[in-house]
C-alpha cells in the first residue's frame, strides 16, 4: 500500500472515529441531563401531589370528623382541590391515580395506555418514593409511587407522565448529527484524497529519482522547493548523489589510469625481455664468436639495467601511494645539497652544471620523499639537455609560501604533451627515454609526493627552449 494511501485512510478512520465517538457521548449526556431534571421534576410535583392531599385530607378530617363519609367520593374532592390550585397547562404536569392497599383505584384521572407491570407500587412504606421509566406503545412513561395517610387510611399515590419527547429530541439530535456527519466525513475524505497525494508527492519526486540513478544516471539531482524536512531531505539526496557520482568517476579514472597503466607497464617489459631471450638464445644456438658475444651480452646488460631501473621506480611508486606519512619540520637546504650529490656523476657525465639558489627554510615533511621529487625532477632535467649545459634550482618563499624551482633549458615538451605527462609510462620522446634507460614514472611519482605534502606541482615547457617545473608548499 502506497504512503499516500495510508496516510489518507489512517485519516479518515481516524475522524470518523473520533467524530462518532464524541457525538454519541455529547448526545448522550445532553440526554441524560434531560432525563435527570424531568426526573427530578416528576418527583417534585409527585411529592407536592401527595402532601396536598394529606394536608387537605386532615383539612376535611376535621370537618367531618363526627359523620360517616364516603372515601372515594373525599378523594375526588380533595384532586379536585389540588387540580383547582394547580396551574394545569397541557404537558406540563402528570395524570395521577389514587390505590388503596390492594391496588383498587379509588380515584383516577390517567389518561396513558394502561400496563400490566406495576412493579414501582411494591414494596412502598410512608417516607420512600418508587420510580420507573416504562415504554408503552413504543411511548416513554415516568412512573412515581409513594404511600399516604388518608382520613386513617394509607393509600398509594401513583403519578405517571408522558416524557417520550425526552426520547424523540434525543433521536432527532442523532439524525441531525448522522446528517452533519456523512457531510463532514465526505468533504474530509475529498479534501484529505488531495492534501495526501500532495504531501507525499516529493517522495514520488524522489523515487523516480533514485530509479534513474540506479540506471547509471548519476548526474540526476532532486529538485523540491520547500521549507519543510522534505528540503532538508531533497538536500541531503543530493549531497549523497554527488559524492556517489564523484566516487563513481574517481573509480571509472582509477580503473582507467590501472588498465593504463598495466598496458604501459606490460609493453615497457615486452621490449626488453623480448631482446634479452633473443639475444640470449642467439649466444646459446651459435657458434662462439667474440663480437657477436659482446654485442649480444652489451645489450643484455643494458635491457637488464633498463628492467632494474623500471623495478626501482615502480618501487619507489608504490610507496609513495601506500606508504603512511608522517610529515616533521626539516630544513630544505641540506636535502636539496644531498640531492646534488646523488646525481653528481650523471651531471659530470654530461659536464651539466647544477645552479642553487635561494634562503634555507623550514617545511614540514617527509624527507625521503621530497628527496626522491628532486632527484627525479633533476634526472629528467639531465636527459633533456645538451652536454655543457645549466640547471637551475631555487628555493624561494613568498607570501607564507615556499616554492621550489627546477628549471632546465634544454628540448622542452609540446603542448599536446603537457596534460599527460603525470601518467605513468608516458613518455614524450621514446626513443630517448630507452637510450637514457627511462621508463616515464619520474614525473607520476613527484604528482604522488606532492599530493601528500598537500602541495601544488606545475610544469611549464616551450618546445626547444626548456622546462621549468614549480612545487608550491603552503607555509
């Protein structure tokens, strides 16, 4: 069942149980409230009945005390009395009976169907009022019984009134609200059908959502104008969606950049062991021959120093990617000297100057890592200049900055280059990178190392007049 739905039969049962359950007891206790002061009224005119005619009755006990008299013929006497100082509107007062001991009558005026049941004149002693309520000819009575003394006789006072109107209005203010209630009931449930549909409509908003971006649609947002939780909600999907997308993309580039670099990685090692079991097999299938062995095994050696120097580089990419750092304050001059005389014998072999420049400084860092960056930078420096040439190294800081410069002016690299450059395996120029023994990860290792010193890494290159590469560090 939709929540819609449930929200509008919950609704409406709702209201039509309420609704019924407080009619009836409202009606029920105005009816009540009625009854109790008819009954109290009954009671009272059955009392005033009752005391006229013992009042009258010693009244007239005086008068005829020493003559004989009839008791039927005193009694109509003595009502017709009371009847006479009674204000007798129609409706207003009861018909009143007068019983002797054996239920005889021995005055009436009642004008009410007659019934069998008469249980309210048993059991009556002077002082005790008996009173029921009976239904006669689908009529409401009230029946009241009190027991008297009269001319030395007890007699039973017997008072009956009609209070079906009691009962009638009572069914009218039922049918009046059974009328009021299917007309609120019915307004309710077509005002609710719509209100229902419209609060739950930015679920349906967001279901559809989510079904697209199941689909692979991640670029899917809500859109919900509102001020209430389902805002806050519309909000909160669109943040998850976002970061679902970015995670997305960030393993779509990973899975891109591993197959990437698996491909690299198997031609870089197809090369070499390709040359290295030729010539391997040729030694082991020929005659010996001394030129032809020292070519074979010089190139061997070579493609197995390109191997080594593919192993080393991956291991130092590796670590820089897994390793947890744990970056302290070092002064950056004396590893940019260490550096300097890490690659002394390739500057010498090339007779390349390396320039330093700049003030010694404080960074926090990882040391080793911020020394493999510059050696490679330096490295790739070398092999892209001529013999006799410069390198420029300068540390500089400004405005709580630090940069570092490498700067060569050697074959520089294309623009359409430049953006590739950071994958691994990329080489711009393969057939100086395999004479030189490089494998294209030197520049991916210092991205690597500078993204963990939270640090932003540059090139700029003009095709024949040199590089220049910039790692900014952020005091």
């Amino acid at each position: 069942m939709k929540l819609w739905l449930k929200i509008y039969l919950f609704s409406l049962i709702l209201l039509v149980l309420t609704l019924n359950l407080a009619g009836f007891i409202l009606i029920q206790k105005l009816h009540n409230n009625l009854l109790e002061k008819e009954v109290d009224k009954c009671l009272s005119e059955q009392k005033s009945v009752a005391s006229q005619l013992r009042i009258n009755s010693l009244y007239m006990q005086k008068i005829y005390s020493d003559t004989n008299y009839d008791i039927n013929l005193l009694l109509g006497t003595l009502m017709d009395e009371y009847n006479n100082s009674t204000n007798r509107e129609p409706g207003q007062h009861g018909d009143t009976e007068i019983l002797d001991s054996k239920d005889n009558i021995l005055f009436s005026d009642m004008k009410f169907p007659v019934s069998n049941e008469k249980e309210e004149l048993e059991n009556l002693s002077v002082g005790k009022i008996n009173y029921i309520i009976r239904t006669v000819d689908y009529k409401q009575y009230l029946y009241v019984s009190s027991l008297v003394n009269v001319y030395n006789s007890q007699v039973k006072v017997h008072y009956a009134k009609d209070i079906s109107s009691i009962y009638v209005e009572r069914m009218n203010q039922y049918t009046l609200f059974m009328k009021l209630d299917v007309l609120i009931c019915s307004l309710f449930a077509v005002f609710m059908f719509f209100i229902s549909r419209l609060i739950t409509k930015p679920i349906n908003t967001l279901i559809a959502s989510t079904q697209k971006i199941s689909q692979g649609q991640y670029s899917e947002r809500v859109k919900i104008k509102s001020k209430d939780e389902f805002n806050m909600l519309s909000n909160n999907f669109n943040v998850m969606a976002q970061t679902i997308e970015d995670k997305i993309n960030e393993l779509e580039m990973s899975n891109i950049e591993k197959e990437t670099f698996i491909n690299n990685l198997t031609h870089e090692l197809k090369t070499p062991l390709t040359s290295i079991i030729g010539y391997a097999n040729l030694i082991r299938t020929s005659k010996y021959n001394e030129e032809l062995f020292f070519e074979a095994s010089d190139y061997i050696y070579k493609e197995g120093k390109r191997l080594e120097q593919i192993a080393f580089k991956m291991m130092d990419l590796i670590y820089a990617k897994t390793q947890e750092i744990k970056l302290i304050p070092e002064r950056i001059m004396p590893i940019v000297l260490e550096v300097k005389k890490s690659v002394s014998v390739k500057l010498k072999d090339k007779d390349i100057d390396l320039i330093i420049e700049g003030e010694d400084c404080i960074l926090n860092m990882d040391k080793d890592l911020i020394k493999m960056a510059l050696c490679n930078l330096i490295e790739n420096a070398i092999k892209a200049s001529e013999n006799n040439s410069k390198i420029n190294l300068k540390v500089s800081n400004l405005n709580d900055k630090t940069i570092i410069f490498v700067r060569d002016s050697g074959s520089g690299i294309s623009k359409e280059h430049l953006d590739k450059i950071w994958q691994p395996f990329y080489v711009v120029d393969k057939a100086r990178s395999r004479k030189s023994n490089g494998a294209g990860i030197g520049l991916s290792i210092c991205k690597k190392i500078a993204e963990v010193h939270k640090a932003d890494i540059k090139i700029n290159s003009e095709l024949g007049k040199g590089t220049e590469v910039n790692i900014t560090f952020t005091n």
